[in-house]
C-alpha cells in the first residue's frame, strides 16, 4: 500500500463511522417544518432554525389526560422562554366524524391544538400511544429531550435539564435549503 493511499483510506474510515453513528442515534428525526391546522382551522407553522426553543406535547385521546401535569410545571417557570405547542393524533378519526372531533375540542380547549389528521407528522417523532408525548427541541430543531407519560419529579428534573440545555444551545444560521424553502411557501 502507498503513502498516498493512508490518507484516503483513513477519511474513508471517517466518514463511514460518521455515517454509521449518525444512523445509529437513537429517537426520531424530528421533520424541519411542520405545517397544521388547529381545531379553529388556523394555520400554524413551526421551521427551523426559530427564535424560541419548543416544548411540543403529542397525545391521543388517551393521553392527553397527562399533558395538563407538563405544561403547570413549564407555566410555573416563567424565565423559561419557550413556545409551548400541542399536536394532537386523531389520525384514526373517519372523516365523516371530523367536524364533531374539531368542535368537542374547540368546546374543551382554550389553546390552540395542531390537528394531525393523517397521523403522519405524529408517526414521525415516534411517539408512545396513550400517553402524554413532551418533546424538547432546541431552536435549530435538533430534539434535546423526549419525556413520556405522567409528569414525576425524575422526569420533571430531566426536563427541565434538557430545556436549560436546549436554551444554552446558539442558534444556527439557517441553510440555503431552509431559506430556499422559507421562499417557496411565502405567499
């Protein structure tokens, strides 16, 4: 072997173990953008990278018994500067049900809900059915923390670890895909 193959051979190696620890991170990828209605049909838009860290709360039905526990305890840490954001499942609603699901929850919730219809976008970040979803993402949509179930001081501590971990993280400058897309979905 020559002198001159090493250091290929070596950047080779590199990359492959890059590669490989990059497929091998556990937890989901969390999707760039999210684009979803609320239960009073308005719009919301989440991009990345974005001014503040989100606390996102996915839930079915069953589980969004548990988020009210999450959010009290985020509410009472007020120089948390985060965007609290709710993504409900209700990927399994008929159709012809959908109108009677949008207006129980305008009827019940004060916030406004992201609608996931399809369940796809819910799908995406692997979340554990019938339970309350937290998830910590850091302003450049990198997922800092994911947290399950009913709120406990343990998973409370891990939390808010992870959201001062999320807030300590600078803000990366968005890329030329991200600003060319930025550019596509503007009106």
């Amino acid at each position: 072997m020559s002198r001159r193959m090493i250091p290929m051979l070596m950047v080779a190696a590199l990359s492959f173990t890059a590669w490989a620890a990059e497929d091998a991170m556990p937890g989901p990828k969390i999707p760039q953008r999210l684009e979803l209605s609320d239960q009073y049909d308005t719009k919301h838009v989440v991009s990345f990278p974005t001014t503040n860290v989100i606390f996102l709360t996915i839930a079915d039905r069953k589980g969004s018994e548990q988020i009210a526990g999450w959010i009290t305890a985020l509410k009472a840490r007020p120089e948390m500067p985060v965007d609290i954001r709710g993504l409900a499942d209700v990927g399994g609603v008929p159709g012809f049900l959908r109108g009677r699901i949008r207006k129980r929850f305008q009827e019940t919730i004060l916030y406004p809900v992201m609608m996931d219809w399809s369940g796809k976008v819910c799908a995406q970040f692997k979340y554990v059915p019938d339970l309350a979803n937290v998830y910590i993402i850091d302003r450049n949509g990198a997922l800092v923390g994911h947290f399950s179930g009913r709120t406990n001081a343990a998973g409370l501590k891990e939390a808010f670890v992870a959201l001062d971990k999320a807030l300590a993280t600078p803000v990366n400058a968005p890329t030329n895909a991200a600003l060319k897309q930025a550019t596509l979905s503007k009106p």
